[in-house]
C-alpha cells in the first residue's frame, strides 16, 4: 500500500464532509490537519510489511479478493476518514493509522462485495458499510492498536450483525 498526499483529493473529502451538519447522528468534528512529508513517513512506518502481510491475507479471508497491488491510502487534511472511489482517504489526525485502515478498506471492499444484498438488503449502503466493520475486531485484532467500536448509532446493530456473521463462517 503506498501512501500519498493529494490536494485534489484532500478538497472533495473537506467538500463532501461540509455537505453535513451532522454524522450518523454526531456533531461534526471541525479542524483541519495539515500533511506534510512527516504525516506520509509516519504512515509508512506504521505499515510495516508484517502488517501489510496479515491485513492481506485476512482481506482475502473476508471478501474472497484481493486488494490491488497498486492500492493507495490517501491522507487527508480533515478530522475524518472515508472511502473513496480511489481507494481510500485516511485523516492525518487519526490516532489509530492501522484501525482505520482496516476500517476504511472493508468500507471500500464492501461496496464492490455482494454483502450490502446478502445482508442488508433493505438498508442504506452507507448504513450497513458501517455495521458491517464490526468484523474487523475478529479478523484484525492482531494487528490493530484498538478494537472498532464504530459509530454509537450502529452499536447494537453492529452486536446482532456479528453473531450472523460467525454463523456463517462456522
């Protein structure tokens, strides 16, 4: 995974959260987070090639796929980080650089997955990408600093949804 800043990338993430008053029902974080060539060595330090290994394999445990070899991770100068057409776009800010990678690339990987119709067939894509991440405390909780608790709203949909999902893999 390479990481890398982009301005034009960097804008339509302030663009698209400025489209909002809240998120998932929370007050909007503000603040912006500059990213310099510091931010991306910091990045890469933490993604070590172990981690990388572990993330891979466990990505391909879940989705039955690959994530492309050329895949990057974007930094972002605000207080969130998101999934994005391109791959994915992480905030400088985070404390948590492995977690929400691991957050953000099943965000991204969902939607390319058949799981939104096998399992949340009457919900919002947007939604049910962040119920679903609750699979990540199984899957990467080797290599994680911190379990994903996610957005409060979905907490207990996110407790149900875990027990169907070890159903299925059992």
């Amino acid at each position: 995974m390479r990481f890398v800043y982009d301005e034009k990338i960097d804008k339509k993430c302030k663009e698209d959260i400025d489209a909002f008053e809240l998120i998932f029902d929370e007050k909007k974080k503000t603040g912006i987070f500059p990213v310099n060539t510091e931010t991306i060595k910091k990045f890469e330090s933490i993604w070590t090639p172990k981690v990388e290994e572990i993330f891979l394999k466990k990505v391909f445990q879940i989705f039955g796929t690959k994530l492309p070899e050329d895949f990057v991770c974007f930094i972002n100068s605000t207080p969130y980080s998101m999934d994005i057409k391109q791959g994915i776009s992480v905030s400088a800010s985070t404390k948590t650089p492995i977690r929400t990678i691991c957050h953000e690339v099943n965000h991204y990987l969902f939607r390319k997955s058949i799981y939104k119709e096998k399992y949340f067939p009457q919900m919002d894509i947007e939604e049910a990408k962040e119920i679903f991440t609750i699979i990540n405390n199984i899957y990467f909780q080797d290599i994680m600093e911190s379990q994903d608790i996610g957005w409060k709203k979905f907490w207990k949909d996110r407790f149900n949804f875990l027990s169907v999902w070890l159903k299925t893999i059992e």
